[in-house]
C-alpha cells in the first residue's frame, strides 16, 4: 500500500488529452483561428500547463477572464497571444498592456482607462470591443455600442489603440434565439466598420455553438470546456461523440472497509439503509473537495471492477460506497470521474447525479487535492 501509484486523494490531468482535444477543435473550426480558455486555473485543471499544452496542441489564442490569470501565465512564460475580458472596476491596465496582453472592453470608461493607461507606459493597447448581443452580461449595451465603436475609433486615429477584435458571447438558448444573437452581432460589426474600425478577428462562439453552429465561427472560437474533454451541451452527447478525450481523473483510495447487516444505516441522518448485508467502502473525498453533497445516493464510483452506487450523505472529507461482496481492502483505488472508456463514470455522470454540468463538476475540485499531471500520448 505504500507503494501505491497514487495518493489519498488526487486529480491527475492529462497533458496529451489536452493536446488531443485542441488539435481535433481547432482542425474542425478551421479556417477559423482557436483560443484555448484557461480561466478560472483552467477549468480546474491548472492554467501553466493546461495552457502550454493547448499551444502545443495547436492553439492560437489563449484566454483568461481576469487580467491576474493573463498576468500569471505572462510571467511564468507563455507568449501565445492572450486575451483577458473580465476587468474590475479599479483594475490596472498598464501591467496587462506591457505584458501584451489584448484587453477585452465592456464600456466607454473601460475604454478611456485602457487608453490612458497604454499612454502611461508608451505602448498601444490592443483591445476587442465587446458588444452584448443578448446575453445581458458585460459587453457594451446596445444603445451605447455607436458611442464606444466612434470613442475606439477615433483613440485608434489618434495612435493611442488598436482594435483588434470585436467579440460577444451566445446564450445558447435555442437555435432561434442564436441566430438573432449572431444577427445582431453582424449589426454591430457593421456599425464599427462604419466608424471606421477594421478588427481582423470577429469571435461570438464558445465550445458549443463552435461545434453545432458553423455561421457562429467567424474568425476565430473561444473553446473552453471542450479543450478539457467534456461536453458542453447536456444532452447526453458523450465527449467520444464527439472525438474527445476528458483530460482529468478524479480518484483516491479505500480509507476503510466495513462489513454491515441488513438494517444499518449509513453517514449523515442515515439517509440510507443497508437492505441487505453488504460491505461498505470509505472514499476520502468530500464536498470539501468539490464532491457535491448534492449526488448523494445518486452517483456512482469505479471501485474493484466495476461501476458502484454511493450510499447515503456526502460528507466534507469522505462518503461511503456499498461493493456488496467484492473483495475489497483498504488502499484500493477508487475513481469517482474519468474517461468511461476505461469504465469509469464521466464528469458529465456526475454533474447529472448532481443536477448540474459537467463544467462546475470539474472546477470546484478543491484545494486540497493534488493536481498530478501525466502525459500519455
Ligand atoms: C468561459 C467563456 C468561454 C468558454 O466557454 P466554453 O463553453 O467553456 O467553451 C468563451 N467565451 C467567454 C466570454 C467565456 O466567458
């Protein structure tokens, strides 16, 4: 046990998967360009290697949502252009802008501070307006998009900007609802290229409308989960359908073994019972760990051989797996989410058991679980 090939607890998250996903997205949405989106520490998977993976895979943008995460990645050496879009009211642009770093730009007064930042520091910000065509997020709201696209052209006159993009982003509601949202972004370009603004990358579709809506490609795409090998839509569409590879496996060991009779309950508020007697296995990973409290006796566990049914409450560090009368012992490794190809259940399983999606299931692996990168190609 000792010896075991891995801890506890780890997430362990494959580079080559990485590569592999990137390289099929990026071959599928050509000749429209490919940014990697590595926000939030990439999907959980952790933004350095996640991001030089995706370069090396064929990414030609990354993005990030917070100027700290462009900051990160600039620092430790990544070079690949990079794009960062979610800005706080006090942010500092200047340490972004030198970093050459593209600032996305929600608003005329984000607009304004961009350009005296890049003043203060001498350079020329490259910046991609974006204009909401729906979403009700940030992007320039609609009534205001002629003032901000004539303020940018006329700072771009004045040598004191660039603007390289225009973007928006889709609520993916219904294909109807879609396409109004790609029409209006088409109004909107026509409203910059009015003003008099040339943006060389026009870009609206994230991994799902990359893959389902082609008209919705146009320069270039914002492929987050896909890159991470989990489906976007929800609808039961597995990442195999769609030539991907879930790059992160979720997985510990057997902290203890427990036989029970019939009638014992088991965890919290005893919210299950044994119908029968059975052997009841101790998991080391809670909620703590981003394992929703909320599939308890619902989701399901790759233990001794096969898929096992986890019974009664998640707890913060641990929850309970019934293996009937499988031989198993303590220090056995268990995997909670993987690649079902190796039989395990997908992300997806348990964003289902948890009323939820595949993305916060990946994400909100928490702190205390190692991240161990592996790289099988
Ligand atoms: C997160 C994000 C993306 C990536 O979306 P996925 O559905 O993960 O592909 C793209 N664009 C913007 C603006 C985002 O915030």
């Amino acid at each position: 046990m000792s010896d075991a090939p891995h801890p506890f607890r780890e997430a362990v998250v494959d580079l080559a998967a990485i590569r592999a996903n990137v390289a099929a997205l990026a071959a599928q949405v050509a000749p429209a360009l490919a940014m990697a989106v590595v926000k939030a520490d990439a999907y959980g998977h952790g933004a350095l290697p996640v991001a030089r993976a995706a370069v090396d895979g064929g990414a030609d943008w990354l993005g990030a949502s917070d100027l700290d995460e462009a900051i990160a990645l600039r620092d430790a050496g990544i070079t690949a252009p990079l794009l960062a879009w979610l800005h706080d009211p006090g942010a500092r642009f200047a340490p972004a802008i030198e970093r050459d770093v593209d600032l996305g730009v929600s608003s005329l007064h984000q607009l304004n501070e961009i350009a005296q930042a890049a003043a203060s520091v001498d350079r020329i910000a490259a910046v991609h307006l974006k204009i909401d065509t729906g979403l009700s997020r940030n992007g320039v709201a609609p009534a205001d998009w002629e003032r901000v696209v004539r303020a940018a052209a006329e700072l771009e006159r004045d040598g004191r900007l660039r603007v390289r993009g225009v973007f928006s982003h889709l609520a993916n509601t219904s294909p109807a609802e879609d396409a109004a949202q790609v029409a209006a972004f088409e109004r909107a370009l026509d409203v910059a290229s009015a003003a008099g603004l040339t943006p060389e990358l026009r870009h609206l579709a994230s991994t799902a409308a990359a893959l389902r809506r082609p008209e919705a490609r146009f320069d270039l795409v914002r492929l987050g989960i896909g890159i991470y090998g989990v489906p976007p839509f929800g609808d039961g569409t597995t990442a195999a359908d769609l030539g991907l590879v879930p790059a992160m496996t979720l997985r510990g060991r057997v902290a203890a073994v427990r036989r029970v009779e019939a009638g014992t309950g088991a965890s919290y508020g005893h919210a299950w019972r044994a119908e029968h007697a059975t052997t009841l296995a101790l998991v080391p990973l809670g909620y703590a760990d981003g394992v929703p409290r909320q599939a308890s006796n619902r989701a399901e566990v790759w233990l001794a051989g096969a898929r096992r049914p986890v019974v009664g409450r998640i707890a913060m560090d641990q929850f309970l797996v019934d293996v009937g009368d499988a031989p198993v012992a303590v220090g056995d490794e268990v995997v909670l989410f993987g690649d079902p190809s190796s039989g395990a259940p997908s992300a997806d399983d348990w964003a289902d058991a948890a009323d939820t999606i595949g993305y916060e299931i990946v994400t909100r692996i928490g702190v205390r679980v190692p991240r161990r990168y592996v790289d099988d190609r």
